[in-house]
C-alpha cells in the first residue's frame, strides 16, 4: 500500500498533492477567496477549507447531493468547524449557477476570488500527480519496494489518475495503472482521462521544453466500473467488507473512494486477473484527525439551513 493517507501533516491522502500547486497559483495571483465543489461529503472540500486557511484564504464550497450517510454528517460537520461557507446547489447544473453567483459576490468584495476545479483536478492541479509518480520512482530506485507491475486507484474526477500516468512515465517505470471508477456524476472516460494527462504534460513542457514527449493514449486508463453500485456515494456490500479487512490491517477506508476501489482490486484477485507481480494499492484517504485542531467543534457547528434540511431526511 502506498501510505499517502500520510501525505501531509494538516490533512492527508490525494488533495494535499494537489492543492499545493492550485492553492500556490491562488496565492501568487493574489487571491483572498477560493471556491470550489462537490458531493455534501466531499473530502476535496474539507481539504481545501483546510489548508487554504493555513495559507490565510477563505473558502465556499458549492455542494450537490449525494446518499446521506454518517460520513457525510462527519464531513459536513469538520468543513463548518475549518470556517467553509456552504452554498447547497442540489445537481451539477445548480451547482454552476451557485458557482457563478459566490464568485460574482466575492469578485465585488475585492476578494480576486480563484475558482478551484472540483477534486482539484486540472493541468495545475494534477502536477501533483506527477510529482507522485516521481516520487514512487525514487522510492523503487532507492530500493524501498520492488517496481510494481499495477498501481490501482480510485477515479472520481480523475486528477490523480491523469498525474500519476504522466508521473511513472517520466520516472520510466513501466508499472500499469489500474483505475476503479467511484462516480456516475460527470464520470471520466478513458479518452477524458488520457485527454487531461497529455494537457498536464503540455503544462510541464511549457516550463521546461526538455521534458520528454510522452506516448499517452485511453489504453493508459484502463477503468473497473463494477464497484459503482447505485451511483456516488451510495455504499457497497463489497465496499463495506473490503473495509472491514482493511480496518483489521488497521487502515481507515471511505466507502465512497477507497473501499470501492479495494473491493475491486480483491475481486480481481478472486477472479485471477491481478498483473503478474507486485501490486500496490494506493490509499488516497487522509488518515489526519483534524477534530481537534478545528477552530470550532465540529459537533457544535451550524450548517445552512438548507443543507441541514436535506440532512435531516434520508431519501
């Protein structure tokens, strides 16, 4: 397993590689506000409200809905606690409109607001995945762990699967990605995904034209759709076992993200269409309590009315 559930000492897991290099544009545009969204329990929100106070910025997250469960009310609560402002949207084109509008309110403050993608995912963005990839080859240079023949990882926005390809190219290992797709909102495709990584790479040549041409095409993005279950969100059987063993190996899964894509890697042990050699499954989820650091306590924070209605039923 690569531990990046330990990426970074505020919070951890996937967002933190990427928002280093979104929240340092903001920062060097002079922006005072981010804004961002996602799914009511998005740990991509809770990250960016995070460590954009740590850098001195405010954050909006426009949220849609997704299935209610414990880990929403947790996440929900923990982003009102780090001081988001909340703006429910409902579905992806409420959310757009809501968007529009924080940004129009917060532009007329003064405040140079910087819309950041939802996951984080853009060519700036998923530099961080890059310098994952990188960072994975050093360690296998450095004798840490064998060079893997896959590496399976949750797809959502598909940021960290874009970097990560680019990344091991450019390390030149020859280790495949595997990709476990955990949404039907927007879902990327292996076209999409192949389409982000080349705009990553055209980023990184930019700024430094002796980094190599790279060969990236949709069969880089191989993608398991059997974990989706009933759409976003919604929890699995075979996510909540998978889960389960991982809590006996003393590792803290999400049944949005990662168990999915747990669940997935273990059936295909099951079936016998695991790659010959080491696999690794990389953790994306941030194992940082941040409960007891928050400005507030969580369990005393106030949601929007609207977001706490839609809470307090179960559709």
């Amino acid at each position: 397993m690569k531990s990046d559930d330990r990426s970074c000492a505020l919070y951890g897991g996937n967002k933190p590689r990427k928002l280093e290099f979104v929240i340092g544009h903001a920062l060097a545009r002079g922006s005072r506000h981010l804004v961002t969204s996602g799914g009511l329990g998005t740990h991509h929100g809770l990250a960016t409200a995070i460590l954009g106070r740590a850098a001195g910025l405010t954050t909006s997250l426009v949220l849609v809905y997704q299935p209610i469960t414990e880990e929403v009310r947790e996440s929900l609560g923990l982003a009102a606690a780090w001081g988001a402002e909340m703006v429910y949207g409902r579905n992806v084109p409420g959310a757009a409109i809501q968007s529009l509008r924080v940004l129009a309110a917060s532009s007329l403050r003064g405040d140079r607001p910087y819309l950041v993608m939802a996951g984080g995912s853009s060519p700036r963005g998923d530099l961080g995945f890059v310098s994952a990839g990188l960072e994975l080859g050093e360690q296998v240079r450095a004798g840490l762990l064998p060079e893997p023949a896959e590496i399976w990882v949750t797809v959502g926005t598909g940021g960290t699967a874009a970097g990560l390809v680019v990344g091991l190219k450019l390390a030149g290992l020859r280790t495949r990605l595997r990709g476990v797709l955990v949404t039907d909102i927007l879902p990327p495709s292996p076209a999409s995904l192949a389409r982000a990584a080349r705009a990553v790479l055209r980023l990184l040549r930019r700024m430094d034209p002796e980094i190599p041409m790279l060969r990236i095409g949709p069969e880089d993005f191989p993608l398991d759709r059997s974990q989706l279950g009933a759409g976003y969100g919604a929890p699995t059987e075979a996510g909540a076992s998978a889960a389960a063993v991982a809590t006996e190996q003393g590792v803290r899964l999400d049944l949005t993200y990662t168990a999915k894509c747990l669940a997935a890697l273990r059936e295909a042990a099951r079936c016998g269409t695991l790659a010959t050699g080491p696999v690794v499954f990389w953790n994306t989820l941030s194992s940082i309590d941040v409960s007891g650091t928050a400005p507030l306590d969580p369990t005393q924070a106030v949601l929007p009315r609207a977001i706490a209605r839609v809470i307090g039923e179960n559709p």
